[in-house]
C-alpha cells in the first residue's frame, strides 16, 4: 500500500472515530428533518395560493428552499472540513502527535497528502450525501427538480474541499485555534464578498463587482458555490427566471470553464506550497 | 560497517540562540550512548536533527551511513520522544499495527505480541491509548520505536513516568536491544539510570559537548581514606595502586589499620564538574 494510502486511511478512521463527526451528524439530521418540514408546509401554501400569476411559484419555492439547503451544506460541510484539518500539522506537532509519524520512511509529501485525501473524502461524501437528500427532500415534496443537479452539487463538494486544502495549508503556519479562526474568517470574507458583487451587479457599481471578482480568484470555494447555486435554475427562463435571479439563493453567478481550470490549478498552487512548507518546517 | 550515528560539526541555531554549536559524536552499532545535560543543552535537537525532525544549521548527521532525514536513514531508526502523545483512540495493537504500515514492516501480528511482551504490555493489547496510563503509554512507545527492528534507537526520556519495576524493565530491554547489536542513544535526566546501563556518556552543555567517556572514565580519584585506630587518615592524592605501600607504612610506624576506602566521583559528581555546578 503507498504511503500516502496508509496515511489517508489512518486519517479517514480518525475522522470517523472524532466527535465532531457525531456533532455534524446530529446536526445535519436536526437539518433535513426541519427542512423536510419546511418543504412541505411551504410546498402546501403555495398549491392553497393558487396559480394566478405568470410567475412558476413551484420553480420560485423549490430553487430557494433548494439554495437555503445548499448553504446550510456548504456551511457545514466547511465546518467539517476545518476541524477535520485545522491542526494537521502544527497542531499535531505541539500535541506530540506527529513526530512519531514523520520519523517514518513515509516521507513528508505523502504525509500530506495522505492527510488532506482522507478530509477531503470525508468532506466530500458528507457534502454529497447531504445535498442529495436535500434535492430528494425538495423534489417529493414539491415535484420540483433542479435543472442542473449533478453539476450543482459537484460546485459544492469541491468547494469544501478547497476550504480542506487552505486550512491544511494553514495548519502548517497557525495552531490549532488560530487556523480555525483563520479559515472560518476566510470563509465569512469569501461569502461576504460573494453578496458584495450580488448587489454591486443589481446596483451596477464596479468597484463592488471588482471585489467579488477579486475575491473570488482568491477564495475560489464561494465562485464554485455560485456556480452551483446558478445551476439549480440554470434552464429556467421567462418571468420566473428573471425572479430567481433576484432572490437571495438564486441570484448567483454562472461560472465558465474556466472557473475549474483555476480550482485546479489553485488546489495545485495551495498543495506545493504546503509540501514546501512542511518541507522546511522544524519539528 | 558504518557508525550508527555518526555528528560532524553538526550546528543548529534558532535566531540568534545556538542550540548546537558543532557537535562531534559518533555511536558505535549496539553501542548504548548516554546524553546528559541541562535542560537547553541541545540533547533533544540533536535526537531531533538524527530523527530528521528538524534541520541543521551546519554540519552533517548520517544514520547507518545515510543522511539524517533521508528515507534510508528513516527506516534504520526508531524514535520515543520526550513529549509525545499517541492517537487516544487507536488500541495498543492497533497503534503498533499503524507503525508496521508507516514503517513498511512485514512483522504482522507476531512482531507487534513480541513487542508488547518485550514491554510487559501483552495483556494490553486491545486496550485503547485513551484507558492508559502515563507509565504505560510510555511503555507503548517504545514498543512503537522499536517496530520494524530499528538499527538505531533515539530515546528521549523513555523513563520519566515509570516507577521504579517500569524502569528495570526499560534497563533490562536496554541491556537486551544491546545485545541484539542495536545501538541506543538514551537522553536522560536520570544519572542512576544512565549510569546503570549505558557503555558511554557524553555530556552536553550550551550546544556543545564538554565531556564524554565510559562512567568509569568520567568518574575521578578522590583519594584514600584509612581507618586506624587514631581515627581516620586521609589521602586526598592516592590511588588505588597506592594502598598496599600506605597500609605497610602505617603498620610499620605502629599504627593498628582497621579498614581502607577508596574513594572516587560518581558520574552525578562527574555531571555536576562538566556542567559548572559542582
């Protein structure tokens, strides 16, 4: 078995047999069973509406409730991808935790890399399966799917695992609750600026959109959570389309190709960054 | 057959402070080093820079031939370190077991029932780090330094939170490993210990090495003391090859001898000396 399959297997069971996942998962069930609950009684107050407006009120209910769901799993899903990372290194290192490791013929990149494919696994999966039962949840209680559901849902698991990959990378620098504080302030900015560029789009004020943009090179998990949250309406046109995009879910960005091409090379840039880091750092 | 540890003029500074400041040192296979010092001595930086935990400012470290911190020199050793903690939720055979993958031993169950019955943990096996005690977990890490039969054993404190049976233990595994032709660096605030089982001492003291040899040699004369029966003389100068000459020259002059002792340091007094605090 290689190294790096060794070490991400170690940190997989780690992940599982932490606290914090019981934490998550109770969370995440009190989640969609509240959501479950909203869906239906919301679903069933717009059928008592009525259909007197041009306006899909199914397509209006469903990508919003559908939006809130993916921002409660992007939140979750960060906050499981920062604990899971925030003291991989320097954190492990004070503790006493890594030496034993890194003393190995393993090798320090393996290591790393080992430790940030079991996050991101766990991440991953967790993210997939929470938004999967959320796309369920909103289509048998409203009928109402996605236009591009895969696509959206793939937008969400790899912006978590861009959130593991910077707090990894922050764990080589900071202690374990400085990283923390750090990522999550990283994560607040990225949303933050994600809305910033929302109203600076609807008020046409440049500097605004630049921000966002700016941001979103920098911080590329919140430009893969727009794109995921623009596909869930992506098809829809007309009135209701135009309505969407003004709602607070759905008035997301499109993202191009281009926006995978740089998630690829920035997870690339953020790993040989960490390796040569950890590379050097004392022990 | 190259040293199991060999230092050249190995130098690490933090800043402006000097942890090592050009250490020469060279550790025979099977031989059991002891490394005293004070705290701050440069003893864990230099078990650090052999285990490639952390770099040298200059100089070279080689481990069984190989530089310190390559892969080879990585898998010729096994290393407890003083302040160390192991996975809380990992079972002792789980932990070994983890260590046989890291370290790519073929050993399976049977190296990891040896190790633990080498450390009188075999009734632990399935116990979880979390349920042990400090002794104990100490006694897991050197059953986990030792997975996959390292050349070169770096122990930093491997007996602070033993009592005194956990310490035998840990003397006679020692006096075993060296047996076994596998060289020990032992790192010890614990003179005794290191006195009891180590073939040779070095003392460091501010980054450099101010004394080393066997306890013997490090252990000075301190005279002869005679017990006669005008009470006890004392010889501050003599040897032990002297006493036959002053005991005849006593009698000759009269004088009634009841006993001789020879009186020599201990390698605490011998630390002590080395380190100025004497």
């Amino acid at each position: 078995m290689s190294s790096a399959l060794i070490v991400a297997r170690y940190a997989l069971r780690e992940a599982v047999r932490r606290r914090v996942i019981l934490v998550v998962v109770f969370l995440t069930v009190c989640f969609l069973a509240l959501y479950a609950l909203g869906c239906a009684v919301t679903f069933h107050e717009v059928d008592a509406l009525g259909d007197g407006s041009q306006i899909d009120q199914r397509v209006l209910t469903g990508s919003t409730l559908l939006g809130l769901a993916m921002f409660t799993t992007l939140f979750l899903g960060a906050v499981l991808a920062v604990f899971l990372t925030l003291g991989a290194v320097r954190g492990d290192a004070e503790r006493g935790l890594l030496q034993p490791l890194v003393v190995r013929p393993v090798g320090r990149t393996s290591l790393l890399l080992g430790r940030f494919a079991g996050a991101a696994a766990v991440c991953a999966l967790y993210v997939a399966v929470m938004y999967s039962a959320a796309v369920l949840i909103t289509g048998i209680s409203g009928d109402w799917w996605p236009d591009r559901g895969v696509g959206a849902g793939i937008g969400l698991v790899v912006a978590v695992v861009v959130i593991a990959a910077i707090s990894l990378l922050g764990s080589i620098f900071l202690s374990s609750t400085a990283n923390g504080i750090a990522v999550f302030m990283l994560f607040g900015a990225g949303l933050a600026a994600g809305l910033l560029g929302q109203i600076g789009d609807a008020l046409a004020v440049q500097t605004l959109q630049d921000v966002a943009k700016v941001s979103s090179w920098l911080l590329p998990f919140e430009a893969l959570y727009q794109a995921g949250l623009h596909g869930l309406t992506a098809d829809t046109s007309g009135i209701t389309g135009v309505i969407v995009q003004l709602g607070p879910f759905g008035g997301a960005q499109e993202a191009g190709s281009g926006l995978w091409v740089w998630t690829v090379v920035y997870l690339a840039l953020v790993g040989a960054g960490a390796r040569a880091a950890f590379a050097r750092r004392d022990l | 057959m190259p040293a199991a540890l060999r230092c050249d003029s190995l130098a690490k500074r933090y800043g402006a402070t000097v942890a090592l400041g050009g250490v020469d040192l060279e550790v025979a296979p099977g031989e059991l080093l002891g490394l005293l010092g004070p705290n701050g001595a440069g003893k864990s930086t230099l078990t650090k820079i052999a285990c490639g935990l952390v770099r040298a400012t200059d100089g070279r470290a080689e481990v069984e031939g190989a530089p310190a911190g390559s892969a080879e020199a990585r898998a010729a050793i096994g290393y407890l370190a003083e302040l160390f903690r192991f996975p809380d939720w990992l079972t002792a055979d789980e932990l070994l077991a983890l260590h046989q993958d890291l370290s790519g031993s073929e050993g399976g169950p049977n190296e990891r029932s040896e190790l633990l019955e080498l450390v009188g943990l075999a009734d632990a096996r399935d116990t979880k780090v979390a349920a042990m005690s400090k002794g104990m977990q100490q006694r897991l890490g050197i059953a986990q330094a030792l997975v996959g039969s390292p050349r070169l054993l770096m122990l930093d404190e491997p007996t602070s939170a033993l009592d005194p049976v956990g310490r035998r233990v840990v003397r006679d595994l020692l006096r075993e490993l060296r047996e076994r032709g596998i060289a020990v660096v032992l790192s010890s605030h614990l003179l005794s210990e290191v006195e009891l089982v180590c073939d040779r001492v070095a003392i460091l003291l501010g980054g450099r090495i101010v004394a080393q040899g066997t306890p013997d040699e490090l252990a000075q004369p301190r005279g002869v003391e005679v017990e006669t029966g005008e009470g006890v003389r004392s010889f501050p100068e003599a040897t032990r090859d002297q006493v036959p000459a002053i005991v005849a020259e006593l009698v000759q002059s009269g004088e009634r001898v009841y006993g001789v002792r020879i009186l020599g340091s201990t390698l605490e007094d011998a630390y002590l000396e080395a380190v100025g605090a004497a």
